[in-house]
C-alpha cells in the first residue's frame, strides 16, 4: 500500500511563481484555474524579494503564488505563465509532491483533467494502483 500512496503522489506538483502585485497574480491565477492548468492557485500578498538584476542589488514587493497542478501539465503551465507574466525572466520552479491526503491529491487530478475527464496523471495512477493490486 504505501508503495502505491508514494507512486501516485509523485505526479503532483507544487510550483512557486512570484508577481508583481496581488492583482496581477489574481488574473493570472484565474487564467490558470480556468485553462485546467491549475487546481488552485493560493496568492500570498506580501513577500519581500532581494535578488541581483543587471549587476545590481534590488529588493522589492512582491507576491507568491503558490500553484498545485500535476507533473504532465507542469511545461503547458509554464508556458502560459510565461505568456501571462509581465516580468522579462519569470520565476517558474516546481516541486514534487512527496505526500499528501489522497482525497485532496484526487480533487487536484480532478480539476486539471481534460474534456474527456480524465489526464495523463490520472490514468498513471490507476496503471500504479493495477500494478499494486497485482
């Protein structure tokens, strides 16, 4: 069993995108969400980045985003944050889920499935889970 639990959590993801302010994180959140890029999209509104730009030192106000999708969307997501950003060099790192409640791991599968109901993530899980069953 947790050899099936450890196989389908691995296709989630959890990526960091930071903005300029919460409104713009705001549309792009809804873009993604609505696309079926994303499950959800949290938005911290108040972070504080130091970072080195053209051979200078900045600190400005930003905000996160926080974004729970599964690993097969992560370059289409990536590819439309690019799209959707109005930085020249948008952040965009993601992390692997390494565990988390399979009902809320179903809920993510669910709501960034395809028309037909069902993606590449969701038929991987059930390909581990007949390989566990086995």
């Amino acid at each position: 069993m947790a050899g099936r639990a450890m196989a389908s959590l691995s296709l989630f993801s959890v990526v960091y995108v930071t903005v300029p302010s919460a409104e713009i994180g705001k549309r792009i959140a809804h873009e993604l969400v609505r696309r079926r890029l994303a499950a959800c999209v949290n938005i911290v509104p108040q972070i504080t980045s130091v970072y080195e730009w053209k051979g200078k030192v900045e600190e400005d106000s930003e905000s996160l985003l926080i974004i729970k999708t599964g690993r097969e969307r992560l370059e289409q997501l990536k590819e439309a944050v690019i799209k959707l950003h109005p930085y020249e060099v948008p952040e965009f790192v993601a992390f692997p889920i390494e565990y988390g409640s399979e009902p809320y791991l179903r809920w993510i599968s669910d709501q960034i499935s395809d028309k037909e109901g069902q993606t590449t993530d969701k038929k991987e899980a059930k390909k581990e889970a007949k390989k566990e069953e086995e």
